[in-house]
C-alpha cells in the first residue's frame, strides 16, 4: 500500500484499500501496453471498472498516480527481499548482496509497469528532487544494516547509495541489449558490487 502521504486520501475501509489496489495494477498494465504519455486516469478507471471519481479520489492526475504504483513497487521489493534475508546468515554479505541485485531483476523481469516505473527512476514522476536511488539505498540500509550487524551511520547510507546508482545504471544497460536482461552485463554488475562493497563489508 502506498504511503498515505502520497495519496490524496488514504483507504480506510477494505473495499477503499481493495479498489486502490484494482487502479494501480490497471496503471501498471496500462503502462506495459502503451507507456506513460498515453495513459490517462479516464483509461485506468475503465480498466480497474471502478468510477473516475474513485481514482480522483486517490490521485490528482496521473503522475501522482505513477507516482504511488512506484512506492508501492519499493515496498514489494522490500518485502521480497526481507523473505530472502531471513534464510541467509548474517555473516554472509554476498549472499544477502545477491538477493538484493536477484529481486530486483525478478521484478525487472515480471512485475507489471516495472521496466518503465520500477521505484520512480524513469518516469520524472513526483517532485524532481525526490531522489528515488537514495529512497531504495534508505530502504535497504535499514534493511541490510541489522541483518549484517552493522550501523546505520552515514557512512555506510553513502555506500549503499553508491552501489546503488552504479547498479541502476548497468542493469538499465542490461535491459538495453537484451529485452531479458544481458547476462553478461548482469554478471559484470555482480562482481563490481562485490568488489565495492568488500572494502566496507569485509
């Protein structure tokens, strides 16, 4: 569920919550067939059948709406990646590293709206200075730091940050050169973040 903050109002009941699911997976769909220029809230509505005032509701215009489908697409991921953790051993960086890059090519891969959305980095969707890299670095710092025992400090939030905008940017590269991601561009994005992230997590 979106955070409250980026909705216009936040879905009290079930059936509020159950529809603003129905808009934003009609969104992620819309996106997939025909992209973010042609999407409206009007083509959302008929696709989630709900009425154009539900979405109104929620979202001021599409944007915000794109918006929303991103952070829901972060806290998925955190989800995702959290279940993964829990069968990997604190010790164990690279595993825990691999199943943040893995996750995020799963969904890269098979999430609807993903490939254009993915956490608000393609789309200048929101307030440009919203930063999403540093929102996924945020999210698994407090993810990761606890699970390696390690501090939270600033230090180690630029580390992951780092690592973060340079796997950003290579696996763009990867779904450039392949529609299913390049394995070898995958491979190279793997071994740079383990060669970066060994001088701190060693």
């Amino acid at each position: 569920m979106p955070h409250p903050t980026s909705l216009r109002r936040a879905p009290v009941q079930q059936r509020s919550a159950e529809r603003l699911t129905r808009i934003l997976d009609a969104c992620a769909g819309l996106l997939d067939e025909s992209g973010y220029d042609e999407l409206s809230t009007r083509a959302v509505a008929s696709r989630a059948d709900v009425p154009i005032g539900s979405v109104y509701r929620f979202f001021g215009n599409k944007r915000a709406m794109v918006d929303a489908l991103a952070q829901r697409n972060l806290e998925r991921y955190a989800e995702r990646v959290t279940a993964r953790l829990a069968a990997i051993g604190a010790d164990d960086w690279r595993a825990a590293m691999d199943a943040v890059l893995d996750e995020y090519l799963a969904m890269k891969r098979t999430a609807p709206g993903f490939s254009l959305v993915d956490f608000g980095t393609q789309i200048p969707v929101g307030d440009p200075d919203a930063d999403p890299n540093r929102r996924v670095a945020d999210t698994l710092t407090d993810l990761l730091a606890p699970h390696l025992g390690r501090t939270p400090d600033a230090a180690l939030r630029r580390t992951f940050l780092v690592a973060v905008e340079a796997a950003d940017t290579l696996v763009r590269l990867a779904f450039r050169l392949d529609a299913a991601g390049d394995a070898a561009i995958i491979g190279e994005t793997r071994e740079l973040l383990r060669a970066y992230l060994a001088r701190v997590l060693d």
